[in-house]
C-alpha cells in the first residue's frame, strides 16, 4: 500500500502526517516546540530541539498508521515562513532559529522606509520584521560575530529538510520570502545591496521545485524516526501557500484564506503585480506569482480570550469530554442574535497598521456579557481578513474564498466570513491542510501525481459553501465601516500609548 509523508512544522506545533495516494489521513502524530523569548520581540526556539521532536512525531505517526515504513514512497515538509534559522561553516545550528513572530529587528524595518518603493518594485515586497532581510540586518548591527560566521542562511522547513537528507537548499516558495527579483523569480545581488546584505550572498540556499527530488532519508534521520533509508524526500513549501494547496485553494480566481495565529489571505495569479498591501512571492509553478496580504492579526485573538477568560470552562470541558469552543458555541450564538455597540479590533499580536497598533474595545457597555464580547472578537477577526481580502479583490479577479483553519469548523464563524465578505465561503473538511500540501508535492515528485495541483480528491464532496445572507450582509457592512474609521482614528495614538511602557 502506498502512503506519503507530509512534515508541518509551525509556530507552536511540529506534526507528522500520513496519507494514502487518494488522500485520505492514515495517521496524525503531534509535538509541541517551546518558544524560548530571551528578551522582549525576541521570539526563537532550538534547532535541535526542533528536529528531535519532529524525529519522534514521524515515528509516532508511522506507528499509529499501522503500516511499514516502507509503504511510505515520498517525504516533504512545510513549515511556518519568513524568519531565520542559520547554519555556521561547518552546517551546525548558528544560535536559535528565530521565528517569524519575532518583532526586534521593526526599527530596522523602520529605517528602511526610504528603501520601501525600491524593495517593492524589486522583490515585489515591502520587507516586514519577520523577513529574512530584516532579521540578516539585526544580526549584523548586534551580533556582529554571529554574522561572520554565516554559512547558511535557511528557513524553518529547510532545517528539517537538511535534517532528514543532509543537502542544503530551498524551494521557489520559500527563496521569493527576500531576495528574488519579481519579474526573474531568481535570486538578485541587487536585492542583497539593497539592504548592505551583499556579504551572505554566498549563503543562499540553491532552489528546486517545490515538487522535485532533493534527497532521500540518511541512515542517522532514518535510525531517528524510523522512516527507510533512501526514501526520496521532496523540496517542499513555504506553509502559507501549503495550506493554500491542501484546500483547493492555490488556482486563479480563488483567495485562500486562513484564519490561525496569522491573518493569510493569498491569490494566485499569472502576471506579477506589486502593492504595499500584499507581498507577491513566487507561486509553485513557474510563472505564477502568490500573492499574500498577511497580519498577524487572527484566530489567536479568540484563543488568548478563551485562555484568559475562560479557564474555569475549559477545565470543566475537559472534565465532561467537550470541545470549550462547543461550550462558548451557545453565548455567542445568542449574542449574535441581538444588536450590539461593541466593536473589537484584533491586534493583540500584530496589524495591518505596524506592530504599534494594539487591540481595543470600544464600544462596551455595563449590559454586555461574555458572548458579547466574543462575538466581537469573531467579528474583529474576520473584519481584518476583510481588510486584506478587499485589497487584493482590487487587483484580482476573486470568484470565490476558500477557508481554513481550526476555528473556521465553526458554522457560525464560516457564515460570518460569508456576511462580511459579501461572497461564497467554501470551507474544506481537510484537517491537515498544510500537511496534505506538502504531501502532494511529496507525490507529484515521485509521479504519483501529474503536479502537486492535481488534487486526487473530489473537493466538490470535501467542502460546505456558505452564501451571505443579505440583511445580515447589509448590516456588517455598517459595522466594518466603522470598525475601519475607529481604526483609522486611533492609529496616531498607538505610539503614545505604546510609549506608557518605556
């Protein structure tokens, strides 16, 4: 029986996932990697750590799937993008991998801002401080020593992918998070000069194809983790456009949209086109181009209430065996049954406005509830995928939205993306979204598939299509309305607030 290995590799979480060629989950194995924060914006985790835990989800995985490591025909692995995980000379870990909710190199962002339309006409991005670009710079201003030592400058996903085969390179996904031209989709010294970088130039990974054969399973990974020595290993993708393809949603015409720590929402297309609102990277195939308008602004809004307010539910949920999202589910339907003046804008961790802006409620009376205010949340949420949604709707033709993501399995929260974007919803029943794409490039490398597009699945049968409803419609677009003129009224505030705190 043949089976495929889908590594996903998060912010949080590092998980193994086996399919079948016709794409259905054999088995899910799970590791959570702590954050190591040694001083504030500074969010990194071990390398090595990172490795010996997914070592031992992949043999998790492969026993509870109860099949031989043999059956498995192909490897690949996805990972969160953007961030830094540096090699020395001799291929060992330069210091912590450094994740792409890291904040300490935004000063740097900041003084760039003389450098914005160059960056953006050449890279097809504004640099944000998660970039590879920006956290190289931070190196070299602060840790001088550190940065003469570069040999190797990779992405999370490459690090694994190192780990299991022992060559070193990335994929087009992952090489467009810097220094490619945007008309070329290759590396440019150009952008390198851009920003003083030119002396790493030696340190950038050779590309492949997403879906081309880079390696195969070393004896020492295959001792580790119990896959077959030799088993061929794909070059894998960027997780952002993973989870894009594991739904379906990685074509014209369609924005995937992912509602998890980040708000994603990306559009294929087949021409570059640049703009401060998006980052436009290179798509899977040659010749098309992603295009990603992204915050860190989304589902863990709603996780950090319920971790902060409902403690007491969540111990008795687990008590009585319930999902706590189950047990909110009854409050916030009954809220969303009723108007409401409280309006929340979700940037506990990030905005579209620069990582100055923080969250708020406004709007909050006496008379409101604890469902009240998680709707607001939802709401907030979904507003600032909207935010993203509508630029990109500017400048490409969107027919339909693809979403996915834990709190997307809520029918209220998919219904209420349907209301606020105005559009058909259609969510994916695909559990592993990011893990299912990295399989499929897995696949299509060995030829079990025409190309990582080519989807074995009938998705007509794995998804629920929403449509809006057209007075609650009407209604949250007076609400987003305001939700943006609030914002846009707060904005020259944020610094002063965030000044309170030297």
């Amino acid at each position: 029986m043949t089976s495929i290995l889908g590594i996903d590799n998060g912010l949080t979480v590092t998980k193994a996932v086996i399919f079948d060629a016709s794409g259905q989950q054999l088995a899910v194995a799970r590791r959570r990697i702590p954050q190591l924060l040694p001083e504030p914006h500074h969010v990194e985790r071990d390398m090595e750590g990172l490795w010996r835990a997914t070592a031992e989800a992949i043999a998790q995985a492969i026993q509870a799937s109860g099949r031989p490591a043999s059956d498995i025909v192909a490897v690949a692995a996805t990972a969160h993008g953007d961030g830094l995980y540096l090699l020395d000379h001799d291929r060992r870990p330069l210091g912590n991998g450094i994740l792409s909710l890291d904040g300490r190199a935004g000063a740097i962002c900041d003084r760039w801002r003389d450098r914005a339309d160059a960056a953006l006409k050449l890279t097809g991005q504004i640099p944000p401080a998660c970039s590879p670009a920006a956290l190289l710079a931070w190196v070299r201003d602060n840790e001088p020593d550190r940065f003469a030592q570069i040999g190797t400058v990779l992405a999370c996903k490459d690090w694994l992918r190192f780990c299991l085969t022992g060559s070193i390179g990335t994929d087009r996904t992952e090489a467009s998070t810097a220094f490619t031209d945007v008309q070329t989709q290759d590396y440019t010294l150009e952008a390198l000069q851009l920003f003083d970088l030119e002396n790493v130039a030696h340190a950038l990974p050779d590309i492949a194809g997403s879906a081309e054969i880079i390696g195969a399973i070393t004896p020492e990974a295959a001792r580790l983790t119990g896959l077959v020595a030799g088993t061929p290993v794909a070059a894998g993708l960027h997780d952002v456009t993973a989870s894009a393809l594991g739904i379906g949603g990685h074509a014209e015409g369609v924005v995937a949209i992912v509602a998890g720590t980040y708000s994603i929402n990306e559009v294929v297309s087949t021409a570059p086109q640049t703009d401060p609102r998006w980052l436009c990277r290179n798509a899977i195939l040659p010749g098309q181009w992603n295009n990603m308008a992204l915050s860190p602004a989304s589902a863990a809004n709603y996780d950090w209430f319920i971790e902060t307010l409902c403690q007491a539910e969540i111990k008795a949920a687990e008590s009585a065996g319930q999902s706590i999202h189950a047990a909110l589910a009854a409050e916030i339907d009954a809220a969303l049954q009723k108007p409401s003046t409280l309006i929340f804008h979700p940037y506990l961790y990030g905005s579209p406005f620069g990582p100055q802006a923080s969250a708020s409620f406004i709007g909050l009376r006496g008379w409101h509830n604890r469902g009240d205010m998680l709707r607001a949340v939802l709401e907030g949420i979904v507003f600032n995928h909207r935010v993203h949604i509508d630029a990109l709707r500017a400048g490409f033709p969107v027919k339909e939205a693809r979403l996915t993501g834990g709190v997307a399995r809520n029918p209220a929260f998919a219904q209420m993306f349907s209301n606020i974007l105005n559009m058909p919803v259609t969510t994916s029943q695909t559990e592993e979204a990011a893990a299912w794409g990295a399989a499929l490039c897995a696949g299509a490398a060995v030829g079990l598939f025409a190309s990582p597009l080519h989807d074995p699945r009938d998705l007509s049968k794995l998804g629920q299509t929403y449509t809006p409803d057209p007075a609650r419609a009407a209604a949250y677009e007076k609400r987003f309305q305001l939700y943006s003129k609030i914002a846009a009224t707060l904005a020259p505030l944020w610094p002063e607030i965030d000044a309170l705190v030297p």
